[in-house]
C-alpha cells in the first residue's frame, strides 16, 4: 500500500493567525483505504488541520498534496477540487433549504444530472443512514442527531462528475462531542459504515476515547503545533508516552499545560 501514490502527502505545513503559530511544520501521510485519527487538547489545531485539507483555508507555509496533486488554491477556486468530503462537528445545514436540497447540494450545483435522478441518489443515501421520508422536510423539522446523520447522508453522495477517479477522501470533525455513550456509539458505527460505503480513506479528529479507538487505525497526537506521537491504535491503548498518557487518562500533571491549550 505504502508504494502507492499518498492519498494525502503535507511537507512542513505551517499555520500562523497573525503573531499565532497553530501548526509548525507538520509532516502527514495518508494512504487509500487508512483510517487515521488526529487527537489532542481543545485548541491544539486540530480542526484547523481539516479546513486545510478540505480546501477552506490555506496554510502559511508548506506544501499540500492530495491523490498526488498539489494544492495551491481554495477549494472554490479550483475548476476540478478533488474528492474530499468534510463531516462537520455542527451538521451545518442550510436552514432554508430541504433535505433533499442540503444531501444533493453539489448534484444540484453541477446542474448535470435531472431532478428525478437527484431525488433518487439523495433517497438513496438518506436510507443508509436510518432516515426515510424527511427529504421533503427542512432541517429545523428534525431532531439534532437525525440532522447529525443528514451530514453523514451528505457525504455519501457520489460526486461522479468530478475527474478524479479516486475513492473519495473523508474528513470527520469531533463528530461525536457533546453525545451521550449511546448515541456516540450510533455515530461511530455511522462513521465505520460511511468508510465502508465508499470505499474510501478517513481522519478523524477527536478528543473523544472510544471514538478514536472505534473508528480508527493509526493516531496522530497533536500538541503545540508540532506532532508529539505517532502510533497504531493498539499502541495508542497501551503506550506510556507521556503525551498520550495524559490525554488518555484525563491527568492534570503531564506536559500538555492549560496555559498552552
């Protein structure tokens, strides 16, 4: 696997706001069909590391490359972005749009499939996730967690007008924070199951235990801007990596201080 060409490649990717340096030179491979997990305190960075990927920020420094193609313009700009699909922590739902019209929004924009088959591929993905006949319906008619799975619907959607013959790329942010037990258990199993969907590769970014470990492969612990550690998540579970030990243990003393989170 590790022979092919990255589905996501970053060199020395650096982000400042201002005076602020969030991410410092950070070195991130990801290969088709991994599922990776970036963790870490609230403020690390963490999310700031998918708005680059997904196109919606640039980063200050460093290179970006994804299915081996660098980036150098948001993803609005460019005429043919390629197939990353960012799973919000808020299911962002535009409010005076239906279902239908939220999970079949770029079909809609592309403007070359009809309306019938629209409705069908939308149907069809909103089946997936548990929810029938709420196409029709706007997102303030919904519960949180079945507009949390509209979002899901929403990635499942196939992009067949884009050019890049590739398994899509999948962005999950803090997907399950604030849910109770059961209902994180609800979405991560949603998380697994869109992975396996669409055959693709996936990052999640979460400080939430039993969703790294549920959903994931390999982690990623951020801290400081800089990458502390790297491991499988066997190793995650067991490793006394003073990083890792802190965050997974909830520990007050440790490296990781409140005055930098």
């Amino acid at each position: 696997m590790k022979n092919s060409t990255p589905v996501i490649e970053t060199k020395s990717l650096s982000m400042n706001w201002g005076n602020k340096n969030i991410l410092n030179n950070l070195n991130i491979h990801l290969y088709e069909g991994e599922k990776l997990a970036i963790v870490g305190p609230s403020g690390s960075g963490k999310s700031t590391i998918l708005k680059i990927l997904a196109g919606l920020i640039l980063p200050t420094e460093g290179e970006l490359k994804i299915f081996g193609e660098t980036q150098n313009y948001l993803r609005l700009d460019q005429i043919n972005p390629p197939d990353v699909r960012l799973v919000f922590q808020n299911p962002a739902l535009l409010g005076s749009l239906t279902i239908e019209e939220n999970v079949g929004f770029i079909l809609y924009r592309s403007k070359k499939f009809t309306k019938k088959i629209i409705k069908e591929l939308v149907n069809e993905c909103l089946e997936e996730v548990g929810l029938f006949n709420v196409s029709h319906k706007l997102p303030n008619e919904l519960s949180g967690g079945m507009q949390k799975r509209v979002s899901f619907a929403r990635a499942l959607i196939n992009q067949s007008t884009n050019s890049h013959k590739k398994k899509p790329l999948l962005l999950f942010d803090e997907p399950t924070a604030g849910l109770d037990p059961i209902a994180s258990s609800r979405i991560e199993d949603l998380i697994n199951k869109t992975n396996t969907k669409v055959k693709g590769s996936s990052i999640v970014v979460s400080h939430v235990l039993s969703t790294i470990e549920r959903t994931s492969s390999r982690v990623l612990m951020l801290y400081g801007g800089k990458f502390r550690w790297e491991g499988t998540i066997s190793e995650f579970k067991k490793t006394n990596d003073p990083y890792v030990f802190q965050f997974r243990n909830g520990n007050l003393d440790g490296p990781m201080q409140p005055k930098e989170i």
